[in-house]
C-alpha cells in the first residue's frame, strides 16, 4: 500500500488503526499454490489463529483456502464465515474431551495429539475419522518461542511412542485418515524441514487408509529489507517430487495440506498510531504513541520486530528514538531505532502487522481495542468498529453494596 493511502486511512477512521491489504493475502496464497502446483491436490487451510476478523476468513474462502483451527470457537467464526465443515481441521492442545466431541459432531476434522484422548476418543467413535499429530522432534523453526516439534515440546504424540499409538488404534479399531506435524514458524533451514517430512513419510506407512498429510508451516516472512526467508519455491520443487514419490509407494494419491498463518497475512498488515509525546531524557529520546502492548504486544511477549516508518515525514532526517506505549510498565515497541524525525501528531506505521498482532489485543489498562479495516480493490473497508467504554463494561455485573445484605 502506498503512503497516502495509509494516511488518509487514519484520517477516515482514526488511530491506532490496522489495516490490511487484501492484494497482498491473495498474491502470498498464490505464491504458495504455484510453488506446489505439481502435486495432484494441495489443501492451503488458513489458520484461523494468526488474524481470525470474519472477513479475512471469507477473503480467503474466495480463494478456495480450508481453515486450521485451534478452538471450537475459531470453528464457529469459520462456519459463520461460509466454510462447509468438511474444509476445517481441527488441532486442539490440552483442551477437554467435551470440546473435542463438541467440533467432531459439527463434521470437523480431528486433529489428535495426545495419546490419552486418542484412547477415548477412538473407544467411544471408532468410525469418525481423526488425523493424528506426531512430534517429529525436529526443531525447523529458527524461533524457541514459536518451535513446537522439539523433543521437550507439549504439542504432539511423539514418535517414539508409535508401538503405543498403533496398539491404541488397532484396539479400537479407529478410523486414521490423515498424518500431522508442525516443527514451528521461522523455518530457516529447508533441509531441516524435509527431513522432518521423512519422518511424517515413514509414520504414513503405518496406516493404509490414509486421505491426505499435512505438513503444517511455519514459513519465515521478511520483516525488514533483505531480511532471510524460507525459499517456498524451492521447498515447493523438493516437496513436492518428494510427495509424489511417496504417493507411488503408498499406492494412490494423497492430498498435501499446509496450514499458513503468518506467510498469508503478516505482510498484508499495517498498525497505525498517533504520536502524542516526543519527551528528550539525558540519554534517550522517546516517541510515545497512543497505544501500547495492549494493541501489539509481540516485541514485549517473545522480542519481534517490526520496521516503523513515520509516515507523515517519510522524506525526514532521520534521528535515534525509542518508540514506546501508554501502558504503566515497560512497552517499548523499538530502541534506539533509526526513524524519520518525529514530532507530536505524526502518525507511525508499523509494517507486518496482520499475524499475531490484532488476535493477541486486550483490554489491559481498561482500554479499548482498535478499529480493522481492510483495503480491498482499491477502498478501505470497516471491518472491525472501534470498541467503546461500553464495550468494556457491558458483560461485568456490578454489585450494588448499598442494598448488600451487611456481614457482622
């Protein structure tokens, strides 16, 4: 998206704002289906978790994508959104055994990734078919905070209890129709990665009744100029002659699924702030804007980073700032980072702003959540109204102490 139409976005509808360029989304979700367009049947589902406002889901449902969802009511926003249940897996981590049956009678995939409910799941609906996630204790993520397929990690069923998955499911006679894993985001090292899918390749072969694989994601976007990132295209090429391959051996074709989130929507987002102070100390100069980590809370939560332009002096001299919040403790977006010169009432653009950066917002501090706008064929569109006090108060049920029965 251009300058000017950030601008004028934040004069329409005001700040702090996210914004999110639907061109960007469809390109990166074409990207990914050329770079695998050599296997029969490539299943993108979307997942929900990364940025889940209804009309991104309905975006990408024009797009033919599924949806990976984490919770019954991501589910819901993906049936509310047009979704046919069919095109929703379902990949839950220590959630109840009520849930689970809750999704699997809505005609969900199940997504099972622990032993203990694969046991009671299979004895109690043996012939409701549930793709199992193994833990292939391979660590393809180049983040420790966002790596789920090492050894110690809570997500999976690890491969070296296969004697006792496969006993589970030949007792209850359960019905496998799809093999998982997901080694985490940042993928850095793409060999790390097929080697991990070997491992998936191998688990396959123990069950015979198998409709697709997936391979989960986690690929590496670039958050600043010449950034790495995983090389899709050639990932694509590997994978996919070293899928079909398998699919020979196994005997007919199965379906390929991966599960983006970030690589779909982290670039297509833009976070816009105002600028309310410019304070100098002794050693610092802080550019404080009028949100904080209750609006973006990545570069506090696990040390992201995002490239900030001052959008209103784009062509400035650039001087050293500290780009911080309104929260009572720490929330400092950027240190020391390198900015066109910023006065009071500039607006800040804060680039890869569409995953994890909305869906984590709270109303910390009793602070309302922004407004979502989506830019699509050339117009801003309201997605999200901006929350109100109202908004925030309107589930609380306040006691009236003057009526109070008096405790002695």
């Amino acid at each position: 998206m251009e300058t000017n139409q950030l601008l004028e976005l934040s004069e329409q509808f005001g700040s702090p704002l996210y914004v999110y360029d639907a061109e960007k989304i469809q390109s990166q979700y074409h990207r990914l289906e050329k770079a695998f367009s050599k296997v029969s049947t490539l299943r993108i589902n979307y997942a929900v978790k990364a940025l889940s406002n209804i009309s991104v889901l309905k975006l990408l449902k024009q797009l033919g994508s599924g949806l990976d969802t984490v919770s019954i009511q991501e589910v819901q926003l993906g049936l509310m959104a047009g979704y046919l249940p069919e095109k929703i897996i379902y990949t839950p981590n220590g959630v109840s055994m009520e849930e689970i049956e809750e999704v699997a009678a809505l005609g969900v995939q199940i997504n099972i990734d622990n032993l203990s409910i694969l046991e009671q799941f299979g004895a109690k609906h043996p012939t409701t078919p549930v793709c199992i996630r193994i833990n292939p204790h391979v660590m393809a993520g180049g983040n420790s905070n966002i790596s789920v397929g090492h050894i110690d990690s809570k997500f999976g069923i690890s491969i070296h209890q296969m004697p006792h998955l496969l006993r589970i499911v030949e007792n209850t006679g359960m019905h496998i129709n799809g093999i998982h894993m997901h080694t985490g985001s940042d993928i850095l090292d793409i060999e790390v990665f097929l080697y991990a899918a070997e491992i998936l390749f191998d688990t396959a072969l123990h069950f015979k009744d198998l409709e697709f694989l997936d391979f989960g994601s986690g690929f590496k976007v670039p958050y600043k100029k010449d950034d790495i990132q995983t090389n899709v295209e050639e990932l694509g090429k590997k994978l996919s002659k070293r899928f079909n391959s398998f699919c020979n051996e196994y005997g007919r074709d199965l379906t390929l699924c991966f599960e983006p989130g970030k690589f779909l929507v982290s670039e297509a987002g833009y976070f816009l702030a105002k600028v309310n102070v410019v304070k100098q100390t002794t050693s610092t100069v802080f550019a404080s804007i009028d949100s904080g980590f209750n609006h973006l809370i990545r570069p506090m939560l696990y040390g992201s980073y995002h490239h900030i332009e001052n959008i209103s002096n784009i062509k400035g001299k650039e001087r050293f700032y500290s780009v911080v919040g309104y929260i009572c403790e720490t929330d400092t977006f950027a240190g020391n980072r390198r900015i066109p010169e910023i006065t009071e009432g500039d607006i800040l653009c804060f680039r890869n702003a569409g995953a994890y950066c909305f869906s984590m917002a709270s109303n910390y501090n009793s602070r309302t959540r922004p407004a979502e706008v989506l830019w699509y064929e050339g117009k801003g569109h309201l997605i999200r109204e901006r929350e109100t006090f109202d908004d925030i108060i309107r589930k609380q049920v306040v006691m009236d102490f003057d009526t109070a029965p008096v405790t002695v």
